[in-house]
C-alpha cells in the first residue's frame, strides 16, 4: 500500500510536511442561521426607517412653521426614549423572548409613524415622531435580536455574526434613506411617512424567527480551550448587573458609546440640513447618507471581523482616532459636494462598527445570558448621546444660526473617547464555582 505522501518522511530523512491548518470554528446550525437573517431583515427596516428621519426635517419646519430645535428635540425625546427603555426592553426579551417584544415594537412603529403623517403640531410631533417611534424603536433593535444572535451562534462566531447583523442597519441606511428622499420629493412628507409606515409593518413577520434562540445554551465550542469565565454569563441577572456596575471597563464602555451616539445622531438628523445651508443640492445630502450605510455594509463585517483576531478596546480607540480626523476635514476645509461625500464613505466606513466590537466586549467579558440587558444598559447611554446630537444641533443651529461650533465640539469629544478606551480591560469575568 502506498502510504501518503504529506505524512511520510522523505528519503533523505526531512520530517512529514504538516497538514493544512483549518479553520476549527463550529459552524452555524439551521436554528442558529434563521436567527441570524431575522435578526438582521428586522434591523435593516428598523434602522432604514430611523435613519430617514433627518431628510424630513426641512420640509416639516416649513409647514408647521416651527424651528429646528422643535424637530430636532422630537427626535432627541425618540432617541432618549429608545435608550431608557432599553435595559428594560433587554430584561423582557432575556425572560419572556424576543419575539413577543419585536411585535410590540413593530406596532408602537407603526402607529407612531401613521399619526406622524397626519400631525399639524410641534405637540403632535412629539407624541408621534418623538413617544411612539421611541417605543417603537426600543423593541425592534439591536438590544433584542444581538441578545438573540448572542444565545444562537458560538462564542467564536460572535464577532462576524454580530456585524451581520449591524450590517443588516447599514443597508437599510443604503436602501431606505435615498428612497425616503425620492418618495418626499414626488408625493410630499405626509405621504412618504405612510410609506415608510407600510415597510415598518414588515418587522412582525421575522420577529418570531428570533425566539429559536430562547432558552437554548450557545453552540459549543469543541476542540476550543476553555475561557477562563464562565461561558455563559452570571447564574442570576442580579449578580450580572453587580459585577456591570462595579467594572470601570463596562462603564468607559458606555461613555465612549455615549460619543458615538451623538455622532452619528447629529449627523443623521441635521446633515441634510446643513447641506442646504452651505448651498449644496439636497440630493447630496440624501446620497450622502445612503454613502454612509452602503459603506458601513462593509465596514461593520471587516472591522467585526477584525474584532475577533485584535482586541476589541484596540479596535474601538482606532475607530474614534479615525473619526476625529474625519470630522476635523469638515471643520477646517471648505464645503463642497465631493467633501460631503468624501466624508460620508469614510465616516460611513465606521459608522455603526463600533455596535459589533462594543457588544462583542461586552458578551467576552460578561458572558452571554444576560446580553439583552447589560448591553441595553450601555446602549442607554449611547443614546442619551444621540439626544444630545439630535436636540443640541438644532439649539446650537437656532442659537448661532450655523452648525460649525457642533462639528468643533463633535471633533474634540471623538478624541476624548479613544483616549478613553486605552484602559478598558476585556479580560473575562473570573466567577467562584458552586460548592457541590
């Protein structure tokens, strides 16, 4: 019999030729890939939808005869609701399932963006755009389907999955934001909430996919070395909420999310406006921020990607240093069209990349059973960032009659968040085994 040729030694005595290392990752099972694309379709409605809102901000003023700041603060109350809400909406789903919260969400979408369209008042606008959207968003995000994607796929498929998934946000950002422009430029803003209304009843339908994952361990990790912490998180949500609030990691988490949510708020709700103020077409703004998720599609997998072969803390201080620098060009360089766009692909690039590798940190140090609400607690304060954006660039436009001093202090607050994630910890947290 021959023998084979890569395990024999050779005739001048040379040792075997090592075999073809492989990638010895568990894959991903039929329950664990129909999380992943349920988890991924409701997000792209839910963030396409969302991300739209900042194309609707001049034409509403015009009408409702009202400021900046009156829509801007609409939106900062939906974005302010969608964070507080979220360690409760995480404790809900981590009990009772994903699914019945995705329904609920849906409907309180629904109903906020069909009210919306029939408003005629900065009150109405609140209730609709602001209260209703705010619930709605809470329950069909990514506090409720990453808990999900956490418990389905494998500890070392995490990263990739969890980019998927915020992917999933970016394309709706590519697919949704250049339509909603096209729709209010042929039928008016009423008319196109109603349309965007339809889309965001989609989210129902794949909400009950995401309760595969309910109650079921994690895929295994065979032939993997076990991590030093327990795999699956703390045994009760009370000792996980201890050891979130006594880690200064998890806390310079939430803080740094905090600057990302004002970022990318500020830039979604008031770009388009600023666009006009220095002259440009609107259709720049609109592509502008269709740039920013079609480029995130792909930024969101590589830097999630990336995550899981470099430390998540390096990763995050890299993604802040770069939008520091990004930002500073629109502060210093004159406004144009190719600037703006410019600016989009390689903000967009980073834009929703920090949602994988600060929920990946978070599960890693952790675990992932209590996912849903240690990540809506950081996700909270993401948005309490995003009210910021949302309210203060309207104030600051209505208060100074340009948005400049918001792009400086948008620059500044980028560079105190890398400098911020330098002493992050991303070692697992150490838990005393039972006693028998």
């Amino acid at each position: 019999m021959s023998q084979d040729p890569s395990a024999a030694p050779s005739a001048i005595g040379q040792p075997p030729q090592s075999p073809r290392i492989r990638d010895t990752r568990p894959g991903l099972d039929r329950t664990a890939r129909l999380v992943l694309i349920a988890a991924a379709v409701v997000v792209t409605i839910s963030m396409g939808v969302r991300q739209a809102f900042g194309v609707f901000l001049t034409p509403v003023v015009a009408e409702l005869g009202i400021g900046r700041e009156v829509f801007g603060f609409a939106i900062a109350v939906q974005n302010l609701l969608f964070g507080l809400m979220q360690p409760f909406i995480g404790m809900i789903a981590d009990r009772f399932g994903p699914s019945r919260v995705v329904l609920a969400g849906t409907a309180a979408y629904v109903a906020g963006l069909v009210l919306a369209a029939s408003t005629g008042s900065p009150t109405g606008l609140m209730v609709t755009l602001g209260v209703a959207v705010g619930f709605g968003l809470a329950g069909t995000s990514f506090v409720v389907v990453l808990g999900a994607v956490g418990r389905a796929v494998p500890e070392a498929r995490r990263p990739q999955c969890f980019a998927l998934v915020t992917a999933g946000g970016s394309f709706g950002m590519f697919a949704v934001v250049p339509g909603a422009y096209a729709m209010l430029d042929a039928f008016g803003w009423r008319d196109a909430i109603l349309l965007l209304a339809i889309a965001a009843s989609a989210m129902a339908a794949f909400g009950f996919a995401l309760d595969g994952a309910r109650r079921r361990r994690p895929q295994g990790t065979a032939g993997a070395a076990p991590a030093p912490a327990a795999p699956s998180g703390a045994d009760t949500l009370g000792q996980a909420l201890h050891e979130a609030a006594h880690s200064g990691s998890f806390w310079l988490l939430a803080l740094g999310f905090g600057v990302c949510g004002f970022q990318i708020t500020f830039i979604g709700v008031h770009l388009p406006a600023y666009v006009g103020d220095v002259g440009i077409p609107g259709w720049v703004a609109a592509w502008a921020l269709g740039l920013i998720g079609a480029c995130n599609i792909v930024g969101a997998y590589v830097l999630g990607s990336l995550g899981a072969r470099f430390r998540g803390r390096n990763m995050l201080v890299a993604i802040y240093a770069l939008r520091t620098i990004f930002v500073l060009a629109v502060v210093v360089l004159p406004p144009s069209a190719p600037l703006i766009l410019a600016f989009a692909a390689l903000f967009g690039f980073t834009w929703l990349g920090t949602i994988p590798l600060t929920s990946g940190m978070v599960a890693r140090i952790f675990g992932p059973r209590y996912l849903s609400t240690l990540y809506g607690v950081v996700f909270l304060s993401h948005q309490v960032g995003a009210f910021l954006g949302a309210w203060g660039g309207g104030y600051a436009y209505d208060l100074l009659g340009s948005y400049d001093a918001v792009w400086a202090a948008m620059a500044v607050i980028s560079a105190i968040a890398a400098l911020m994630h330098l002493p992050i910890s991303d070692r697992p947290v150490v838990r005393q085994p039972k006693a028998a």
